[in-house]
C-alpha cells in the first residue's frame, strides 16, 4: 500500500501562514504567562500583540481560533513600523499600549561628554524621571542635565532605550512579536478557570475508571477545597455537572473511593 500523495492544488498558503503566525503568537504570549507566574487553563482578560505591519489581516482569519488557544476574553492586534528604541516605545505608546519606558545611559558615548562629571552625572540620571527624558528626546533630539552647574547634552544614541509594561501587565517578546497579558484576575474569571480545571482532572477520572463518554453518573464529589474555592464553584456546579456528564456535584464525602489530586497546592 502507498502513501497518500499531497494535492499542491489544495495547499491554502495563505492558511498555513496564518497558522505559523498564530502558533508562534500562543508560544510568545505562553512565555508571558509564564513570566508572570500565570497557568495557562486560567482565563485572562486582555492580551496585547504587536506585529509587524501587514499581518493582522493574517491573524484574523484565525480570529476565533487565536482568542481560544490565548485563554482571554477579548484581545487586539496592533501593527507597529519600528522595532527598536525610543522609536518603538513612542509607537505603542501612541497605540494605547500600556508600556513605560525603560532608559539607560550608554557609557561608550556619554565619556567624552561628560568627562571629569561623568559620576555626577550618572547621579543626575538616576535622579530623573524616564518620562521627562522621553519628552526632550521626542521634542528636541536632545536631553541636557544640569551637573554643579555644567550643562551637558545628551542626543538619542547616549541613551539605551527599552520598554517596560505597566503595573497589572507582563509581556514577553520574540524578534519583532511581543505579547502583552493583563495579570488583574477578577472572581469570575477564577471561577471559570477552576471550573475547567476541576472538569479536566474528573474527565481523565472518568477515562480511568473505564466510564464511556456517554454515561452519565449519579455523583461527583470534590473534597478538600479552601474556602475561597468553595465560594467561587457555589454557582458553577450546574455547569461542572453537565461539562463531566453527573446529576450533581458535591463537596462532601460521598463516594466510596478518591484520587488524591494537587490544584495549585490544595489536594
């Protein structure tokens, strides 16, 4: 028997484009998640992702695809043209992207300028806000630091300038690709993740015991949860019972026999 051969006439490029794409934004934002000390079954708000100009079209055949392999509510493409400096963070910053910048002095050049003040000036720098130094970049092309009354200016290549996210954000980046996660957990969207957390460990149950797909259960029963747990699935329980096919879910000893299972230190 031989293997089926490929139909070049059936190969969507376009698709397949939009599905490296897509992978690789997940891997990215996946890295974010991490970061931030964020699981990824827990359902987030917003996510950020900067690209390239010329691949949200790209993306958005993938719209639904993407928000769901994310694991956040909602999330918003932004093309950006510059990739590096204060070019970049003046970019995103103008998009609405919650970053900050990030500055520090490149002391390959500011020797020569600086010269017997260079440690006053390092004093001075430190004592100024990124902002304002952002602003006279922006506006002048240059910065000047006052230092014991000796003024000295700085252009765009004295400084090494990077972004950072805003407090409730963590992002991660790969060459050209950032991924911006808002890390703000509200009780709905805790419960959501616990939910689909508690389904997934009780499906494998179920496939443990030998249960078919379609059997529904009379029972079952989730010990050992704190209280803060306990508040949030008060109001799931319909939806756990119908996602792992029983008549009801409980929190009491009812059943003859467990597995002993780890949620986040809880067991």
């Amino acid at each position: 028997e031989s293997w089926p051969k490929s139909t070049p006439a059936l190969v969507n490029e376009s698709i397949e484009e939009s599905f490296d794409i897509m992978n690789e934004i997940v891997s990215v934002c996946a890295a974010a998640r991490m970061k931030g000390k964020l699981k990824r079954r827990w359902p987030l708000k917003h996510a950020i992702i900067c690209v390239e100009k010329g691949l949200q079209k790209k993306i958005e055949l993938l719209s639904e695809l993407l928000q769901s392999q994310l694991n956040v509510e909602d999330y918003k493409i932004i093309e950006l043209e510059n990739h590096e400096g204060i070019s970049e963070m003046l970019e995103m910053q103008k998009s609405g992207v919650p970053v900050i910048p990030k500055i520090e002095l490149n002391r390959k050049t500011i020797g020569p300028k600086a010269k017997q003040n260079l440690n006053k000036l390092l004093e001075t720098f430190s004592e100024t806000k990124p902002d304002e130094i952002i602003q006279g970049l922006e506006n002048g092309g240059s910065f000047t630091f006052d230092v014991n009354g000796t003024k000295i200016s700085l252009d765009t290549n004295d400084f090494i300038i990077e972004f950072d996210v805003q407090e409730d954000f963590t992002f991660s980046r790969r060459n050209n690709l950032i991924g911006i996660i808002s890390t703000v957990r509200n009780e709905e969207l805790m419960a959501k993740g616990l939910v689909k957390d508690l389904a997934r460990r009780l499906q494998a149950l179920r496939k443990e015991r030998g249960y078919n797909p379609t059997d529904v259960l009379n029972t079952a029963s989730i010990l050992d949860l704190d209280e803060e747990s306990l508040s949030m699935l008060k109001n799931k329980t319909e939806e756990l019972s119908f996602l792992v096919r029983v008549k009801q879910v409980n929190f009491t000893q009812t059943c003859k026999k467990y597995k002993d299972d780890d949620i986040d230190g809880q067991k």
